[in-house]
C-alpha cells in the first residue's frame, strides 16, 4: 500500500514487500494462493501497484479460512486471551 500511497518513494518499500511475500509464501501450500502471490509480485515489479492491491484482496478470504479454522479447536476463554 505504502508503494502506491508514495509513488516517488516506492523503491524504499520494496525490499520489506518483498520479503514479507515471500514469507508469506513459504508458510502456505494453497496453490491458488500462491498463483495469486505471484501475481502481486509481478504487479509490485510492474509499478502496478493498484492492480497488485485489488488482488491482495482476493487473499482475505484466504486468511480468514485459516484463521477460522485455527479458532475452532480452542474453547470460547481460551480464545478471547
């Protein structure tokens, strides 16, 4: 997001971009997520940022999936914290 909200400035966010994806990559199997990884990081090399944005969405879903799934084997107090 920072890469589109600072267009001139973009360069000094890609690194951490880039490595965040990629991380985020080597924790999941999905492959169409990983399909939609790919891509993003096209877009983010492209200059496509909005385009790179608009698909980062669609993995939302995708999180919200895990996480659901992740919550439903822990009792109601012990996931509140």
């Amino acid at each position: 997001m920072m890469m589109y909200l600072d267009i001139e400035e973009a360069y000094v966010y890609y690194t951490p971009c880039a490595l965040r994806m990629t991380e985020f990559m080597d924790a999941i199997r999905d492959r169409k997520a990983l399909t939609t990884c790919v891509e993003i990081s096209r877009d983010v090399m492209a200059g496509a940022y909005y385009k790179a944005l608009v698909k980062c969405r669609t993995l939302f879903d995708f999180e919200q999936e895990r996480l659901a799934y992740g919550s439903e084997g822990v009792s109601k107090s012990a996931a509140r914290g």
